[in-house]
C-alpha cells in the first residue's frame, strides 16, 4: 500500500511538472501568469506605500477632476483623490472578492457535488434539480436579487457571488464523481474500510481537480466582472472603498468632462481579467489529456 | 451545409431588419399623416392666428421610467408630470407657485369645516362628456380610500350642491388643504368613465391632451385632446416622454436632437451643453432639499448635544460642492425655500471644527471614539455627500461606515426604525404643513428621524390653523428655530432646478421642484 | 420525434414549479413588508394596514404561494404593486424587445465568433492562434457595460453616428447588439475553436482531403458540421442569457428589455413582478433549451436517431 | 521510366513538436508498376501511413514536413504541385482507403452523399447524376442502392469499409493506396473486402500500395513487397524473392513471428525488444539493438541498400561480412 502511494505520488508529481511545462510553452498563459502574479504584488506592496486613511479615501476637494498628468498618473476624482493610488490598492478589493467568492463556492459546490454524484437516488436529485434552477437564471440577476434582499455589504456581495460559483463547480465535482466512484480503486478502499469522508477527500477530489483548477481561474474572472456589474447597478461595495468596479460606476457619471475615470478602472479590470482567462485558457489546455501529443 | 447555415442566419437578420424597417417605416407613415394635420392647422392658423409654427412632437427625455398612470395608485413625480397632460385638477399653480383657478373658479371656506367649490361650466372630458360635479365627488370619495389620501388630511367628505357646486365637509380649518386641490393625483376623473366598465378608466381626463401610446419602458405618448373645452389647447400635436436612465446618453441624446427636453442633466456635463449651439440650459432655484439626518430613537443620536456636535462638524460648502459642483444653496432651516414662512436666519451650526470639537466634550464624547453606519441611497448624489461627511465626522471623532441601499429598502428600513444615521431629500412647494408634521411629528410616517418632541406637534397643528398670517409667520419662524435646534436632521443645501433643452422650446415657466407642466410647451420652427 | 417533445415539455414542468418555488419564497420572505415600501412616504400606520389587506399580505406564505400557483394555470401572474398592471401583460410587452437584442446580439457574437474559432483552431499554437483568443478574450474581459460606455463614447459622442439610447429602429440596435454580442463572442470563439481541434484531426477529415476537397471544403462542409454540436450548445447557451441576462446593456442603453424590467422591479420591491417575470424567463429558457435540442436532431443524425428511440 | 505509376525518391519526412523533431520516413525510395500492387509491411510506427499520406500530400502540417525527396506520379512530382492540381489528383489519379472505417466516414452526413461527393469533385456532373453515380457504387461494392441515404451509424465495420472503398474507387483512380483495410475488422469479413480489393482493382487496371503488418495478406495480393522499419525501408523487391530469399533480418523475424498453419506445433518466435523511440534513433542500423546478427558495426553506420539481384535489395551491414546467410551464421 505505502510502496502504491509512493508510486501514485511520483506519477502526480511528474503529472504536475508535464501539466507546468506545457503551460509555460503557452505564450498567452505566461503573461496572464506574470501579470497576475504582478498584480498581486503590486497590491501587497501598495499596502506598505499608501496609508488608507489619508492617501486612499481623504478628500481633497480643491484637486478634484484632474487630468492625468505627471503628478497624477491617472489623475483625480470628483473629490479629488489620487486614481493611481486607488488603482493600486484597490487591486486587493477586486482580487480578493473574486478569490473570496469563488473560494465560498468552490467549498459548497465541491462538497454538495461529491455528496451529490456519490451518494446518487434522491440526495442526488434535489441537490441537482435546485442547481439547475439557479443555473438557468443569469448569474447577474441570482446576484442582484440577493443583495437587494440582504443589503449592500462586502459580506452579502460574496455571498451573492459565491452563490453562481458555486452551482457550477457542484455540477463539475458530481459529474467527476461519477466517473470515478464505481473506478476500482475506491471500491477497493471502500473494502479496506476507510470512511466515506475519507475516500471522498482523498480519492475523488484530488481525481476533479483539473476541471476545477481551469473553472476557479476563469471564475474569478467572471466573478470580479460581476461585482464590477453589481456596483454598475449600485449594489456593490459601498463607497469610498476603491473597488475597481465602484471607481468605475462613479467614473461613468463623467464619462464625458473627465473619461478617465471611466476607462482606468475599466482597463484595469480588463487586463486582470484577460490574464486570468489567458492562463485559464492554457490551464486548460495544458491540463487536457487530448492536447498531449 | 455552411451555405444552409449563412441562409439561415440571413434569414433571421433580414426578419430583424424587416422588423425594424417595418417600425420605422410605420412611423414615417405617421409622420406624413401627421404632417397633413400640420399643414391643415396652419391653414387654420392663419384663419385664427393662434397657433405658432412648431415641431410635431415634443420629446422629453426623463431620467426613469414612467411607471403607472393611474393617478391616485401612484405617487412617483415622473408620472404625476405626465398625467399634468391628460387631467387637470381644480387649482393650478403658477409661476410663483400661486393657486391660481383650473377646473375650480373658486373656492372658500365657508365655515371652518366646509369648504365650497364652484366649477367651470363648460369643461368636458376627452370623450366630450361634460365635467360636473358628480365627478368631483366621485373623484375624492375614491381618493379618500386610496394610497395618497395622506395628503387629503382632515377631509371627510364632499357634497354635490348642484351640478356645479360641491361642499368639501372638513374636520377643521387647514392653511394647507386647499393647496392639496392642486396635486395630480386628484385630478378629477370621469365617474362615467368607471361605471362603464371600460378598461383603465383612469385615462380619461379633461386636459389638453390624451393618452396616445405606452410601450412600456420605450416611451409614453400623448396627443392632443380634440375635445378639449379650455382656452389654452397644447401646441405641440404630441408630447413623447423618453426615459434615458444613462445620464450621459440622455445629454448626448439632446445633443443628437434625438430629444428636445433632458431633465437633469448631470452637473458635470453642463459645459457640453452650454458651448452646443443649438441647446439652452436653464438654472433657477430649486425646492429640493437634501439633508443628513438622525435616528433619535437610537443611542447615541437621542443626544440633542451630541446631534448639534455632528452638526457643527459638517462642511456644508464642500458637500454642495461634492454633490452638485455648488448648484444649489446651503441652507440652515428644515424648510424647503419657498414655502410660506421660511426663515433661514437662525444662528444654526455653521461649519466649525472647535465648536463641534466643544459640543462633543459637552455631550460626553470628549475624545469621540464613536462608531456608526450611514445609510444612503445607492444613487448620486448620496455617494459623494456620505464620502464628505464621513470624512468631516472623522475629524471629531465619529467613525462612519457607509452603507448604500437601494431607494424603496432605505425608505422602509428608516421607516421601521433601523438606520443611524441616513441621508435624505424632501421635495415640496406648496404645503408647509407636509413638511413639519410630515417630517417632525410623533408617529409620522415619513418621520424618519423618528423624532418626538409635543412642542414640535402642537406649533405644527397651530401653524396649519393660524388665521392670521403674521401670527402664522412668527410660528413659522419659531417652529423653524425650534426645529433647527433639536436638531434632528442637518439641513445641507437646496439644489437648483437645471433643465437643458433645444433652443428653441418655448415653456411658459419651469417649477423650482420639477413638477413642470408641459401642456403649453412646444418646439419652435 | 413527437413523443420526445411531449415528453420534454411535460419534463418543463418540475422545473417550472421548482423555480416558482424558490423565488416565490425568496422575494416573499425576505424582502421585508412590502407594504410599507408602497405606502406614500407620509402612509399612517392604518394606511398602511389596509395596503397589506388589500395585497393579501396578511394570509401564511404557503397559502399565498397556492393561490399563486393557481393563478399561474390560468395564466394571470398577478398584479404588479408598483404599476397595478397586469405581471404577465407587461412581460409580454418587453419580450420582443429583448428578444430582438437577443437574437442581434448571438447573430453577431457568431458571426464574429464561428470564423475566430475556426481560424484559431487551424492555425492551433501559432501566432494567429494566440492573436485570434486573445481577440476574443477582449469581449469576455470586459464588464459588459463598459463596453457599452466606451461605444457610446466612440460612436455616438464622437463620431455622432449612432443613438446613445432609446429603441428607434435598426441603428439603435447596433451598440445594445454589439455590447452583448462581445461578451458572448469570447465563449462561442473559444467553443468552436477545440470543437474543431477535436474534429479536425479526425479521420474523415483526411478522407475528405484525400477525395480531392478543397481545404474549404473539409473544414465548413465536413469539419464544422460535425462541430456544431457544441457550438449551437454554447449559442442556445448564449441565446437564453441573452433573453434575461442583458440587464446591463439594456440600461447603458434604455433598451426596454426584460432584464431590465427584473432589476427595476427587485429594486422597487414590486415582487409580483420579479416572481412573474423570473418564472417566465425560465419558462422561455427551458423553451430555448427544447429547440436547441431539437436543432441537434437536425444537424446530427445520430441524435435524431435517439431522440426516435428515446421518444 | 513509363511503366512506373509511382516513383518515391530519397523521402524525408519530419514531424516537428515541441518535445524534438521526429523522423518518420527517412530516405524512402521506391516504386510501383502500373496494374502492380505493392505491400508496405512493417510494425506500427514504422512510418507506412505516413508514406502513404505523403503520395497524396497531406502531411498534416504542422507539424508535419515533408523535408526532402520526390514523389513522382505518372511523371509529375506531388511534392511541388500546387494546391489546384493536387485537388485535382487526389481522388482522381490517386484514391486512398483508411484503416479505420469506424472513424473514416463523415458521421453527419449519407453514405451516398459521401461517395458523390467524391465524384462530383472531379467530374462536371450534376448532384443527381453523381448521386445515380454512387448508389452504382454501392451496389458495386455490394450493398443495396436503397441505402445510400442511410448514415454511417446504420452500418457494421465491414459495411463501412465497402463504403470506403467504393469513396476511393469512385473517380477510377490509377493508384489506389490502401492503408491497412482491413486490420479493423472482424477476421472473418478481412477475407471478403480483401477479396473485393483484389477484384477491383484487377477489374479497372489499377495499381495499388498495399500498407499492412499483415505478411499473409501480401502474400495473398501482392506483386512487390518493401520491408519498413523505423522510417527506412530495410528490404524491397518481388514477392517471391521476399518470401523465398528473405535477406533482412527484421523480415526474417516478422516471419518468424507469424503462425504457420502447417506446422502447427512450432513456436512463434517474437522479435525481442521493442521498436526504438521515433524521436531518439540509434545510431547506425536502427534495428541493430533488436537484431540477433548485430555486430559493433551495425551499430556505427546506417546500412545503405545493397543489390541482391533481380529487384531485390537489401539495408544491412551483414552481407558485407562473406557467405552471411539469415539463420545460417549462428
């Protein structure tokens, strides 16, 4: 048993570097890597360079609507704050509520579709056919009628989010599950007498893990859009807090006098979201048994 | 195959087209009919001369969606301006927000618990039945059990006298009642119409124009009443309301002359419209006021010391500034400017960190160390005005979390009593009472501030019924004070009225609060 | 083939009630009383008692919810509290406009999208390939209405040559249909494209290269046809978002569509609007999804052939 | 020069990927007379469909590439027609039959469709007519006209097969290339399509490269044998001088591997070793590691053809060594 685990280990491991070889050959996955990984250091670092209370959200009314100039990278908004500054720091909001919330739904779906495609019959049917109902009703509108209900806040915004996520990896999970339960291997540890949690932990979640990966990089990505469509609506993360989405929606009252504000944010969502689909994309491919040649 | 494919797909792109083109071209047909209607009106014109050379169609681009029509089930201004159109009330305003005769040529108290209304003679409905006074009573026994019979307080009933004549049957004498007659929603309304049976018989009114077309969320139209028995018929042949929810698509709409009317163009905007040309923007003083207010049911804010500490701490030229790039006016009273007895020369709580800094040490709250939240509407201009008190209040010690809601859940949440802090708006033009007892009276429903003071209640009760205008003014003036200095809400500022439109519109006056009338408005050609 | 649509759509029906139950019960226990939000601001207390009489409020959620339900066969979804129209009435009214910005939008989001994909899946991990999903990743990155912003900003304020907004024949169709079509583009573009990386190395390919077909000929005639499969997944995918899920296009744009109406409404609180027109935008959707089934029996023989068996 | 229909001359072909360039074919020449049928024996990997692909261009590439050689056809070299003429050849001068008819025929569309496809292409006939055109195909490769509409799905592996073959034979190609045709079928209709072939072509004078592992399938049909291995043809010539005079040990071995029906009792003796990485050849004779008679020289040089007499030729070192005989010197 120890000697097979040792061998299942070497595989995955070997499994793991061919699936990185292939994917840093993927031109599009390597920016969207390096930017993203940027990104992430950028906005640590802005932490240690910007202080919240006086760089971020102070009001500074008598620089207000500035151009971008060489003062003001990206110039100012209607109360006169620093847009480079809240770029940067608000990098975090955005990253951190798409990570959030596809992390909440990752655990609930993974968990209700493995409880789902395991146990089959009828834990099965409800738990598809309320996954069902909610996949057909556009994710925006699911999110919508969950923060008007709950009120704005951080919390019910991921909430709201997590709730699109979270049917889609449920249907990811069971349907991995499925194939893999009745595979002999688990019958066999089913024989030794590990406990069901247990099989389900170590056999059948690490054997979705693929589709999974590829789906918690894209949604991220569809999840910061949509929280950047929820504050277009006015139900996103409430004020001053420099969410790129919110710099966005409040841009997009001078989209005329002072664009910028507009197009910044929208472009810094962009770029972000365009590297995680980049390095969705070549997850995919990379992680896809019929691309191996 | 592919070629069976691209069919397909042509098919269904030349269906939309077709379908397209089908509107559009239905239009055109319209539009040449219309335009023979035209051509037939000026020749009369020439016979009567009255009638100025204008554009067929009026369009207003509104900022929401039009949403009901059936006057007493709803309250929304947006509708209230459309149905000004179609139903006419038994007083008018005028420019100065004057009661001036409309379907009424007059109206008095005969004691202090009836008043008598005289009709005109000769006013019919769109369907050219006559108005009488059957149709008054009919209209207000149905408004006394509607949604909006708050604002028919102390009404008991009415009496038809004679066909034009009827007796409104009052609990006491009110300053404000008769204003009341002038709201929209108590437009009369045809009782014949109801008895039918017909469907939405709330459409038929007696104003200058009749209901056309609704596309629901596209637009509303309406036409010329052909039966219509007044002196002052409308111009245009027919007024279209639009609603642009984009403000900036709404400015480039009138830019584009997609329309001719853009009611509230955004601020920030304004300097595109004034260098176009072809585009007026009009400015006056306005009615609305938006204020910061309290929960004084809530600790800490049932401090009145600590109230006038937040008061004193609040930039109210910066938050203009934030809100509407300072078009508007700072204001220190509760009153909206305009209503009888507004006094705004009480000393108040002028910006002033020390005295807030003071106030706080007086209330107990030295060192503040204050948490709160601050409910706003998710809209502008809340967003911006929250950012700068939240940083005012920063200053003294008060940490404020914003927290945006959408209009209907604000209103119910402050109803019920569960907000801190909030930001608000009351727009009103003619009744001082609806914004004393509304506002500031015990149990009121719209008492947001949940403020409970007996003095308040009884000025307000005396200032409704005062009979004498000085003694009226001087209650006025106390009450203000009074209010000003309890302190259950900071008055920030009024905002200005800003409309922009085609150049060549011709509109008889604008009102401060936005309540226009378009029957008379048109587009010069 | 008859029975197997019968069946499908006496299979609508769980669905059906599945959602009518659950949003039914969302908007109605959670939403607060809506009584209060349509009581006028100054509503007294008895007032707003009697808004709640009149609307019912007063019976248990589940019996309102029956008398829901029973309405609904008769096809009346209620009154809205905010218009006092008739749910069903106004549902019916928006429909065509979404279904016109639909249909335009999944037309150019495939026509766009089909040529990328299959472009990209030939020239697979060359340059063009990259290019071409980048390309098409554009679309999908971008928050739907800032695309729409930025259109507006080019075409109507700048080169003036389309409407911001409003509904007025086929030119304001444009941007609206373009807006959405991008977003839908990106998924279409990358679905085709390992469609046909699937099909293109197959056999038959080379059968039909080997008869003497020109390439264009294998890769649409032979190639795409059996690719299609998932494309027209993924397009009726698409097509169904776009008949309730264009909201925000539709308000950058004041398209008087459905998507619209469901957000308005939720944030008036007018829940017999909301539960009406959710519930028949499911009903809509699993419409789609039936002939969207239905259109891989006409495309795939070997489906066709199931559906007849199944049937 | 004019008796030849196909003349293959030093064929290098590549397949570039990310992990190394592998050699596919490597210096093949070869040819085929016309009404002869050439077998392309060898193991799977050996580089016989790639050969076969190569005749009608249609290496896929990338990452195929057609390095070097000449491949001529009736005089004109494919590897420098253009994309007009070689539409026009395949199909028409050359025809080919898949391995596979599980996966050789178009799924989504009629069996009849497919083959009138074939014939319209070429020939300036109306659909119908190319239509009438393949139900006389069909029932030519004996399966009932009435089932020209059907798809693929409705029919078994032989049935397939016969569409496959009645695709390639549609134009009245001259050179027909039958890649394994019936290595995917169930033993006991092999004999029949293989039958069919051999009525056909003898019927309507055609040529044909035969590409199998199967050597009792070339025995049965064949006129010319070329022995593959790793890329390289390691043993050309008749059939009777392949069978009878075998020179290469790797021919020797595919022999001995295969059963013998008349001597049941014998033991089949396998090839021992595997066939090397197609991205990582040995140096020298690619078969030297498998190969009972290598010697260190076999290992340094790569054998060049050597003449045996008649047109029979042979790819290795041994027969530098004097009186080396297969089976003979151990």
């Amino acid at each position: 048993m120890a000697k097979l685990n040792d061998n299942n280990e070497v595989k995955s491991r070997s499994m793991a570097q061919e699936t990185w070889r292939r994917l840093i050959k993927n031109k599009g996955a390597v920016i969207g890597l390096i930017f993203l990984l940027t990104l992430v250091v950028v906005s640590i670092l802005s932490g240690f360079i910007y202080d919240y209370d006086t760089d971020i959200i102070a009001l500074n009314m008598g620089e207000a609507l500035q151009a971008p100039s060489a003062a003001h990278w990206f110039g100012t908004d209607s109360l006169g704050r620093d847009i480079f500054a809240r770029i940067l720091y608000g990098a975090r909001y955005s990253l951190m509520i798409g990570v959030g919330a596809v992390a909440i739904g990752l655990v609930i779906g993974v968990t209700l579709g493995a409880i789902a495609g395991f146990y089959g019959g009828a834990v099965d049917q409800i738990i598809m056919r309320v996954v069902d109902v909610f996949y057909s009703i556009p994710n925006i509108m699911i999110a919508v009628v969950i923060v008007s209900l709950l009120g704005t806040s951080t919390v019910n915004l991921l909430i709201a989010l997590c709730f699109t996520c979270a049917t889609s990896f449920t249907r990811i999970a069971r349907a991995s599950v499925m194939t893999i339960r009745d595979q002999e291997y688990v019958e066999a540890a089913y024989e030794l007498g590990l406990p069901t949690w247990k099989i389900i932990l170590k056999h059948i979640i690490p054997n979705c893990l693929s589709p999974i990966i590829v789906q918690v990089t894209l949604l991220i990505g569809t999840t910061i859009i949509a929280a950047s469509s929820l504050s277009f609506l006015g139900i996103g993360v409430p004020s001053p807090a420099p969410e790129w989405g919110a710099m966005l929606s409040e841009g997009r009252q001078h989209i005329r006098d002072a664009s910028y504000m507009c197009v910044i944010p929208g472009i810094a969502i962009m770029l972000t979201v365009l590297a995680l689909n980049l390095l969705g994309d070549g997850l995919r491919d990379a992680l896809d048994p019929k691309m191996k040649k | 195959m592919k070629k069976k494919l691209l069919a397909a797909l042509l098919c269904v792109a030349m269906t939309v087209s077709l379908t397209a083109c089908g509107g559009s071209s239905a239009s055109t047909d319209t539009a040449a009919d219309a335009g023979t209607t035209e051509a037939g009106a000026e020749a009369g014109t020439t016979a009567t001369g009255d009638v100025p050379a204008h554009k067929e169609e009026l369009i207003i681009g509104t900022a929401v969606d039009i949403n009901s029509l059936d006057l007493q089930n709803q309250s929304d201004q947006i509708n209230n301006i459309c149905l000004k159109l179609t139903h006419q009330t038994l007083f008018d305003l005028d420019a100065d927000t004057n009661r001036i005769p409309c379907l009424a040529t007059e109206a008095t108290w005969i004691d202090d618990n009836t008043i008598e209304i005289k009709l005109v003679e000769n006013a019919c409905f769109s369907d050219g039945t006559p108005l009488t006074a059957e149709d008054v009573k009919f209209t207000f026994d149905m408004a006394l059990e509607s949604p909006v019979a708050g604002n028919l307080t102390g009404l008991i009933s009415t009496d038809v006298v004679d066909d034009y004549t009827v007796h409104m049957n009052m609990e006491s004498y009110s300053n404000d009642f008769m204003m009341s007659l002038t709201y929209i929603p108590f437009g009369i309304q045809s009782k014949a119409a109801y008895e039918s049976g017909m469907e939405e018989p709330f459409k038929i009114g007696s104003g200058q124009y009749v209901f056309d077309e609704w596309l629901e969320g596209e637009q509303v139209s309406f036409v010329k009443n052909e039966n219509y028995w007044g002196s002052d018929p409308g111009v245009s042949d027919r007024i279209t309301f639009k609603p642009y929810l984009e403000a900036s698509s709404r400015v480039i709409a009138l830019q584009n002359g997609e329309i001719d009317v853009c009611i509230d163009p955004p601020a920030n905007e304004l300097q595109y419209l004034e260098e176009d040309e072809n585009i007026t923007v009009y400015e006056q003083a306005g009615t609305r006021l938006f204020y910061f207010a309290f929960n004084c049911e809530k600790a800490p804010w049932d401090n009145q010391t600590l109230r006038q500490a937040v008061a004193c701490a609040i930039d109210r030229d910066a938050v203009l500034q934030a809100a509407v790039y300072g078009k508007g006016t700072p204001q220190t009273t509760i009153l909206n400017r305009g209503l009888f007895g507004f006094y705004d020369d009480m000393e108040g709580f002028d910006y002033d960190v020390e005295r807030a800094k003071s106030l706080m040490a007086e209330a107990g709250y030295a060192d503040g160390g204050i948490t709160t939240t601050l409910t706003i509407a998710n809209s502008s201009p809340y967003t911006n005005i929250a950012q700068v008190i939240q940083a005012n209040l920063k200053e003294i010690g008060i940490d404020v979390e914003i927290t945006t809601m959408e209009d209907a859940t604000l209103k119910s949440t402050c109803k019920e009593g569960g907000q801190e802090l909030f930001l608000w708006r009351w727009n009103e033009d003619i009744r001082p009472d609806c914004v004393y007892r509304d506002l500031f009276n015990t149990g009121s429903g719209s008492n947001y501030h949940h403020f409970s003071d007996p003095k308040v209640d009884e000025l307000t009760d005396k200032v409704l019924t005062d009979k004498d205008e000085a003694q009226r003014t001087e209650d006025s003036k106390e009450l203000q004070t009074y209010l000003v200095d309890a302190c259950p809400q900071v008055p920030l500022y009024i905002s200005n009225l800003v409309i922009a439109y085609n150049k060549n519109l011709v509109m008889p006056y604008f009102r401060g609060g936005g309540d226009h009338y378009w029957k008379n408005a048109y587009v010069a050609e | 083939m008859i029975r197997y649509i019968i069946k499908r759509i006496i299979l609508m029906v769980p669905a059906i009630i599945a959602t009518s139950f659950i949003i039914y019960f969302a908007m109605n226990m959670t939403g607060g009383d809506p009584a209060l939000t349509l009581a006028p601001e100054n509503a007294t207390e008895q007032q707003i008692e009697e808004i709640r009489e009149e609307l019912g409020l007063n019976d248990p959620i589940y019996v309102r919810y029956g008398k829901y339900m029973l309405g609904m066969l008769k096809g009346d979804l209620g009154t809205s509290y905010v218009t006092k129209r008739d749910v069903f009435k106004t549902f019916m009214e928006r429909l065509p406009n979404t279904i016109e910005l639909a249909f335009t939008a999944v037309l150019i989001a495939t026509l766009i999208a089909v040529p990328l994909g299959i472009y990209t899946a030939i020239h697979q991990n060359t340059w063009k390939d990259t290019g071409g999903m980048v390309f098409a990743l554009f679309g999908v990155s971008m928050p739907n209405f800032w695309l729409g912003l930025m259109l507006i900003i080019i075409f109507s304020l700048n080169l003036k040559w389309l409407p911001s907004g409003g509904k007025e024949g086929i030119r304001s169709l444009i941007l609206p249909a373009l807006t959405v079509g991008m977003g839908f583009a990106a998924l279409i573009t990358r679905t085709t494209r390992s469609a046909m990386l699937d099909v293109i190395r197959q056999d038959y390919m080379t059968t039909a290269r080997a008869k003497g077909a020109s390439e264009k000929t294998v890769i649409f005639q032979h190639g795409l046809k059996n690719a299609l499969i998932p494309i027209i997944t993924v397009i009726g995918m698409q097509l169904s978002n776009a008949l309730t899920g264009s909201v925000l296009a539709e308000t950058v744009f004041s398209w008087p569509g459905v998507g619209r109406l469901i957000v308005d409404s939720i944030s008036k609180r007018d829940t017999p609007m909301v539960t009406g027109a959710i519930i028949m935008s499911c009903v809509l959707m699993c419409v789609v999804n039936l002939v969207i089934d239905l259109i891989y029996a006409f495309f795939d023989p070997r489906i066709k052939a199931q559906y007849s068996r199944k049937g | 020069m004019t008796d030849k229909i196909l003349e293959v001359k030093d064929l290098v072909v590549q397949y570039v990927t990310d992990d190394g360039c592998v050699e596919a074919v490597n210096d093949l020449s070869f040819s085929i007379g016309k009404k002869k049928t050439l077998g392309l024996v060898g193991e799977t990997g050996a580089g016989k469909t790639t050969t076969a692909l190569s005749i009608l261009n249609l290496i896929p590439s990338p990452p195929g590439e057609i390095k070097s050689g000449s491949i001529m056809l009736d005089g004109s070299d494919v590897l420098t027609m253009d994309q007009e003429e070689l539409q026009k050849m395949r199909g028409n001068d050359v025809a080919m039959i898949f391995q596979d008819p599980m996966t050789a025929l178009n799924p989504v569309m009629t069996i009849g469709e497919q083959i009138a496809e074939s014939i319209e292409l070429h020939e300036k006939i109306s659909k119908k007519e190319s239509m009438e055109r393949a139900k006389e195909m069909l029932k030519l490769v004996g399966i009932a006209e009435s089932r020209a509409y059907d798809y693929p799905h409705q029919f078994s592996g032989g049935m397939r097969q016969r569409v496959v073959i009645a695709i390639a034979l549609a134009c009245n190609p001259k050179l027909l290339l039958a890649d394994e045709p019936t290595t995917a079928l169930d033993v006991t209709i092999q004999a029949q399509v293989l039958e069919l072939i051999k009525k056909l072509i003898t019927e309507r004078d055609m040529s044909m490269l035969l590409i199998t592992h199967d050597l009792g399938v070339v025995a049965e049909v064949c006129d010319d044998v070329a022995v593959m291995y790793a890329g390289r043809i390691v043993e050309i010539g008749t059939a009777a001088e392949i069978f009878n005079e075998t020179a290469h040990p790797y021919t020797e071995g595919l022999f001995n591997s295969l059963p013998n029906l008349k001597q049941r009792g014998e033991k089949l003796v396998p090839i021992t070793g595997m066939m090397p990485d197609p991205m990582d050849l040995p140096e020298g004779c690619s078969f030297a590691p498998r190969c009972p008679y290598a010697t260190e020289a076999c290992k340094k040089a790569n054998p060049g053809l050597r003449h045996l007499g008649g047109s029979h030729y042979v790819a290795c070192q041994a027969y530098e060594r004097e009186n080396f005989k297969l089976g003979g010197e151990q």
